[in-house]
C-alpha cells in the first residue's frame, strides 16, 4: 500500500544547494524509496528569483520523478510551510562588500524570526526543521525561539557537512575507507571554531588513536582543514560548497527520520545541558537516531585540550545569542 506523502518545505529553492538537494529528495533518497513527497519551495518574492525558481520546478516535472506528489512555488513562508512535516531552512542572505559579522546576524535573525513563526503558526506539529543557512547554528536558534508552540528539540542545524569532511581526512590519514569508520564527533558551531574530535573513533573495531597517534597532526592539520573546508572550497570554486552541503542535509534528514543503525552522526541541536553547554544552546554533539528521534551520546569524557576547544567554539556561539538576543 502506498504511504501518504509527506510535505517538504524547502527556502532558497533557487539557489545553488536547492538545486543539488531537491532532484534528489524528489527520487527518494532522504525520506526512502516508498515514500512519496511533495515539495513546497519558498524564494524570495523578487521576479528573477521567482523565475528562476519556476524554472526548478520545470526540470523537477521534466524528471517524471514517480514519488513525487506535488511541486509548489512561494513567496511567503506562511504558505510555503503549511502541513511541511520537514521544513529545510538554506535561503540567507549571504555576507556582502563590507558586511561585518554582526550585520549579517541581524538580516538573518530577521529572515529566521519570520520564518521560525510561520513554522509556529502553519507546519506539521512535529515539523522537523535543519538550518543549512548561514550562521546555521544562531539561526536554527533564531527560528526555535520563535516558533514556542513547536518542540524545541525539532529545531537542527548542520554539522553534517563538517562531520562528512572530518571522516574523509580521518580516512586519509588512516588509509581506511570512510565506511570503516565509527564515532567521529564535531563538537559546537558550524565556523571555523568548530572541534572535529576522533578520540573515540574506531576504524574497523580498533580504536582509532592506536592507529593514528599523531597530536601534531591532529592539532595543525586535521582541526583546520576541516575548520577551514568551507573557505578553501570557496577559494577553489569562487562559490562556497553546495553539492557536499546538500549531500548532508540528506544524510542529516534520512537518518533523523529513518535511523542511524547505532552508529554515531554530529547533529546541531538544543543542548540538553550535557557536556556543560548551556541549556537551548544549538551545538554539534554526537546522536545516535531511532525511529524519528535523536539521543545524544552522553557520559563521554571531556579531557583538557577537547575542554579548551569546546568552550572556544561554545564562546563564538554566546556572542552571536547575544548579538542577536534583542531581536528576539
Ligand atoms: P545561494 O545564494 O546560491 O542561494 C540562496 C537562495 O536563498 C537564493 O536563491 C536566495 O534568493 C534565497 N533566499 C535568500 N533569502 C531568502 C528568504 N528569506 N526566504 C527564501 N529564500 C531566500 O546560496 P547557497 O549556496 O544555496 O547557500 C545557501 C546557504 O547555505 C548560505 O547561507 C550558505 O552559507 C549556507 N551553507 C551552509 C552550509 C552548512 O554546512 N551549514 C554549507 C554550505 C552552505
Ligand atoms: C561551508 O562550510 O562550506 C559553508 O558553510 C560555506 C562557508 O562559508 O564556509
């Protein structure tokens, strides 16, 4: 018997992620190949934009995609998220000549405010919503605390991306496959301050420090290559990543909703208090996923260096709560 299709809201639709996220939601790679799903796109309300969009929506009828139930175009978020039972935030304004920090958290807490209560007001009551927008992690935080009708714990932001990148230099520096791999961490923001952490990683059952027992390396070459993936892929590309990020909003919404088999996968969510991050705040820690549900991996221990590290990124992100705190 066929399922009932869930509704997926996507922002930014037009853009360069939407384009490499939404061919393939619609074959069924994030939601299951039994799954059908319509697709609510939301631009911004200027004609090119929209036009652009149209355009998405062309090729997506063109696919003959047989999971797909339905595409609609928007404009506004109150239409764009009724009913969504996933809501994918990627449209933000990107960083512009002479845009400070601190201005680009203030367009986009206004972009995440709306958007947070549009959620409140029309989606699913257990919408389950990942922030890829940029600051993702202050703008997942944005939208929850905006959206107080609505479980906080279904607000998200990625660090999927930065966990994918973390395994493919573990690998390398290993010689095993990525698949090989198990419990890689990327604790905090989704920045540069961010701490890809394989204390506890196994690489084919054996503990992964026994194989690669190198803080050198570890410390000048495995943390900021993968802190600085992002700016050394917009260096090569003269356009930040979209591909690899939209891989991981699949990755990060497949096994959110359809498990994550046991294994570990770094998710930004609304900490618990665990680990001594503050109560609310969106911080990549490691989760394991059953049946629609995330549990963080608790009890781990935290020694000096990952303490140091792990309030480095916590700090980046209490000032961006604090630059944006009388918005909210
Ligand atoms: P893009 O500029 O190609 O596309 C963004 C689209 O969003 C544009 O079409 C724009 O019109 C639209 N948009 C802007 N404001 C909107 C709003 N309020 N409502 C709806 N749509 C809106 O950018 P992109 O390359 O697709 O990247 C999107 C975002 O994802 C950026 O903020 C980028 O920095 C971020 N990003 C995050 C990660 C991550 O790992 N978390 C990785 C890569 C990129
Ligand atoms: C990325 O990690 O690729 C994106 O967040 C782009 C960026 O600005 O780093």
């Amino acid at each position: 018997m066929t399922k009932p299709a869930l509704r997926v809201a996507v922002t930014g639709a037009a853009g360069q992620i939407g384009y490499a996220l939404l061919f393939r939601i619609a074959a069924g790679e994030m939601l299951g190949k039994d799954q059908p799903v319509i697709l609510q796109l939301l631009e911004i309300p200027d004609e090119k934009a929209q036009k652009a969009l149209n355009g998405v929506i062309m090729e997506l009828d063109d696919c003959a995609f047989p999971l797909l139930q339905g595409v609609t175009a928007h404009s506004d978020p109150r239409t764009a998220f009724k009913d969504a039972d996933v809501a994918l935030l990627v449209g933000a304004r990107p960083r512009g000549p002479g845009m400070e920090r601190k201005d680009l958290l203030t367009v986009n807490a206004q972009i995440f405010t709306a958007q947070g209560k549009a959620l409140n007001d029309v989606a699913s009551r257990n919408v389950k919503v990942l922030v890829v927008g940029n600051p993702a992690n202050t703008n997942a935080y944005i939208a929850m605390k905006s959206a107080p009708d609505l479980p906080s714990r279904n607000f998200t932001a990625m660090l999927r991306l930065d966990h994918n990148r973390a395994l493919t230099q573990l690998a390398a520096k290993a010689g095993v496959a990525v698949s090989e791999i198990e419990k890689l961490i990327v604790w905090g923001n989704h920045s540069p301050t961010m701490y890809p952490d394989f204390r506890f990683a196994t690489l084919a059952g054996k503990p992964a420090l026994s194989v690669v027992n190198d803080d050198d390396w570890n410390r000048n070459v495995f943390i900021p290559t993968v802190g600085k993936r992002g700016a050394a892929i917009i260096d090569a590309r003269g356009l930040s990543s979209a591909a690899s990020a939209a891989n991981a909003a699949i990755d990060h919404v497949r096994d959110w909703i359809l498990g994550s088999n046991g294994k570990w996968v770094t998710m930004g969510v609304p900490s618990d208090g665990s680990y001594g991050i503050p109560e609310g705040v969106i911080y990549g820690v490691p989760v394991i996923t059953k049946n629609g549900e995330y549990a963080v991996v608790k009890d781990l221990e935290i020694d000096a260096f990952s303490r140091e590290r792990m309030d480095f990124t916590l700090k980046e992100l209490l000032e961006e709560r604090d630059g944006v705190k009388h918005l909210l």
